[in-house]
C-alpha cells in the first residue's frame, strides 16, 4: 500500500471515530442551546484533524518534535475555532430570543414586532409570524363585529317584537272592554301585525339555521329564468300596489344547481326590497345573463342609492340603514338581506350591490 492511501485511510479512519464522538455529544446536548451545537461542530472540525494528524504522525515520518508542535498548534487553533463557534452561536441564540419575546408580546399587544434584520431563517419565520397576526387580527375583528351585530340583533328584535304586542294588547283589551266602534278595522289591524311577527319569527329562524350550518339544501338543476319570472310574478301584486313597474328580462338561458325553494326566497327578498325603496312611477328590472362559468341575476331600481358609507354594511344581520326603528306594516327586521347573502353563499355563490345613477343594483353571482 502505497503512503499516500495509508494516510488517507488513517485519517479517515481517525476523523471518523471523532465524529462519533461528536455526534453522541451533539445528541446528549440535543436540548441545551442551539450554541452547544456550532461549538461541537467547531470542536469536531479541530479534533478530527488532531486525531487523524496524531494517527498519521508514524506515516507521515513526523519527529516527536515536530509532532508535539503540530498538536500543540491545533489545541491553541482548536481553541480559538471553538470561541469564535460559541460567539456565533451566541447571535443565532440572540435572535432567537428575540423572536422568542416578540412572540409572548404578540399574544398580549395583537402585533408582531419582530425586525427583519437577522439570518434568513429567522426572518422568514418573522414574516411567517407577521402574517399569522395579521389573520389573527383580522379574524378577531371580524368575531367582534359578529358578536356586536348579535347583540344588536337581539335588542332591535325584542324591541321590534314589543311593539306590535303593546299594540295588540291594547286592542284586544279594548275589544274585551266592547268600547271598539269599528271592531272590523280592528281585527284587519291585529292581522297585519300578526302576520308582520310570524315573518319576523320565520326570518330569525331562517338565519339561525344558516349560521347554525342546518341549513340543507336540496339540490337540483334550476332555470334561472323561470325562477326569475315565477319572483317577478309574486312581487308583482305588491309593486302593483306600490304603483311601481317591475319588469324581468332574461337574455341566456342558465341552469344552475340550486335549491329552488330557498334560491326563490333570496332572490323574493331583493326584488320586494327593490320594490319598496322605490318610488311611484319608479321601475324595477330584473335581469338574467350566463357568462363562462357563472349566471347573474341583477336587480336594478331607482332608491335613489345607499350612501356609499353604508353600502358595507347592507347585509349585515339586522342592519336597517338610519331611519327610526319604528316598525311599519311592510317593514322587516333587517334580516332580509343577512338571509340573501347566506343563500347565496350557501350556493357557493356571491351576492353585492353598487349605486346606480338613480339607484342601486343588486347583483347575485353562481357558478352554473
Ligand atoms: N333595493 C334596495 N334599495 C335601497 N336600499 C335597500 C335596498 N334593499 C335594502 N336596502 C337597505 O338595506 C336595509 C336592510 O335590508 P333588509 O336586510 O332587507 O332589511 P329590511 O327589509 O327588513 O329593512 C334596508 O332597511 C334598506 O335600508
Ligand atoms: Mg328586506
């Protein structure tokens, strides 16, 4: 064998059983500090070329002399390796703590303040975390709003169920009390009311069971126009009387997958709501297209436009724009439109709405 391979094969054999000696080390400091670790990688480096220099000194025709320099050398270079290890070791630590204490902040201030400025892992796990409170931030917002739109929802429907029961009170105590002139105007009264609050009641549980998730919808291929036309129709008693035309108009042909029953209610909801923020001799148009891969309907009328503060806030549960809570024969609870918009939703479709010159348009979206 010739020296060279000797060497080599010393060395190798040297730097090997070192290595196993670093690597049962870097196991038993598994858990302390990310710093141990770069140190034992700057000792193994150091003691692999002692040991295989060491092994080697026969071979290599090395004077005891020349030998002893040589270890001598590498402990002193060994040294500084393993203090120059720990120093970088130490910012690694650094930086970690860093991230460490931005993290506990984050739980208490809802911000992630960590920098950018340190090893590349760490800052893509700085920018991982920032993003991560940005959602958080977002999604405990948006429970927020939730919470608060229950709680208003509550107060306005207890208040808006209160008042039709004073009334009805009062009328049937007056009936009782036979000091009624006109009962007959009486009873139509107590009907209108009555039939106000069995839609308010059939409204709330109608969005209870879409935010609940036991809304099941029966799925099958609709016509989008006829479902249109058979709304229009409906709604047609009610703007006849609002002195309103309504018309529809349906250019494609789309079939979707849809839930005739609750599709029909959503789009009944925007077509009476359009009826009834329209003025006499106003008009209403409801119109059907298919485009790649999606049907719209649109309802355009002439309200007048929603301020654009509050066209944000139009599906929200129980929103009713500024006028007076102060329930009318046609008016509703607000909850029209919180129901449209999770019909639609729950058809994996969207539903908006944006200001028209004399009005508003609202526009529901599908996949068909
Ligand atoms: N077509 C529309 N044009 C103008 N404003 C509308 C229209 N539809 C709804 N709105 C506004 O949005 C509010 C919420 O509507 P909705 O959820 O249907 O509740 P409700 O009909 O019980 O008032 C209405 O009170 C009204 O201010
Ligand atoms: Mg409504």
């Amino acid at each position: 064998m010739s020296d060279h391979v000797l060497i080599i094969a010393i060395s190798l054999g040297c730097s090997a059983g070192v290595c196993v000696l670093g690597a049962g080390l870097v196991w038993v400091l598994r858990r302390r500090s990310l710093r141990w670790g770069i140190a034992v990688v700057a000792l193994v480096a150091v003691g692999s070329f002692v040991a295989a220099l060491m092994g080697t000194a026969q071979a290599m025709f090395l004077s005891a002399h020349d030998l002893q320099v040589a270890v001598w050398v590498s402990v002193v270079a060994g040294t500084v390796s393993v203090a120059f290890a720990l120093v970088v070791g130490q910012l690694a630590v650094r930086w970690s703590r860093i991230l460490r204490d931005a993290a506990r902040d984050f739980g208490t201030q809802s911000s992630f303040p960590a920098g950018d400025r340190g090893p590349a892992e760490f800052d893509e796990l700085a920018a991982e975390l920032r993003r991560t409170s940005d959602r958080l931030n977002e999604a405990q917002a948006r429970e927020r709003r939730l919470e608060t739109s229950r709680r208003e929802l509550v107060a306005w429907v207890s208040h808006d169920l209160r008042t039709p029961l004073a009334g009805l009170r009062a009328m049937t105590e007056a009936l009782e009390d036979e000091m009624v002139a006109d009962p007959a105007a009486y009873y139509t009264q107590m009907r209108s009311e009555v039939h106000r609050m069995t839609r308010m009641v059939d409204d709330l549980f109608e969005l209870s069971r879409i935010h609940s998730g036991t809304l099941q919808l029966s799925l099958q291929e609709v016509s989008l126009g006829d479902l249109v036309s058979e709304t229009v129709a409906g709604a047609s008693a009610v703007a006849r009387a609002q002195g309103v035309r309504l018309g529809g108009r349906a250019r494609d042909e789309a079939l979707v997958t849809a839930d005739p029953a609750e599709l029909s209610r959503a789009l009944s909801n925007l077509v009476i709501n359009a009826v009834r923020h329209t003025p006499v001799d106003g008009q209403v148009v409801v119109r059907v297209r298919a485009d790649e891969g999606t049907a719209e309907v649109s309802i355009d009328d002439e309200c007048g436009g929603i301020p654009v503060e509050d066209l944000a806030r139009v599906f929200d549960v129980a929103w009713r724009g500024n006028h007076a809570r102060t329930p009318t024969a046609d008016s509703g609870a607000g909850l029209g439109l919180a129901i449209v918009q999770g019909i639609v939703e729950a058809h994996r479709g969207t539903v908006s709405v944006t200001n028209l010159s004399h009005g508003c348009r609202f526009l529901v979206r599908l996949p068909v």
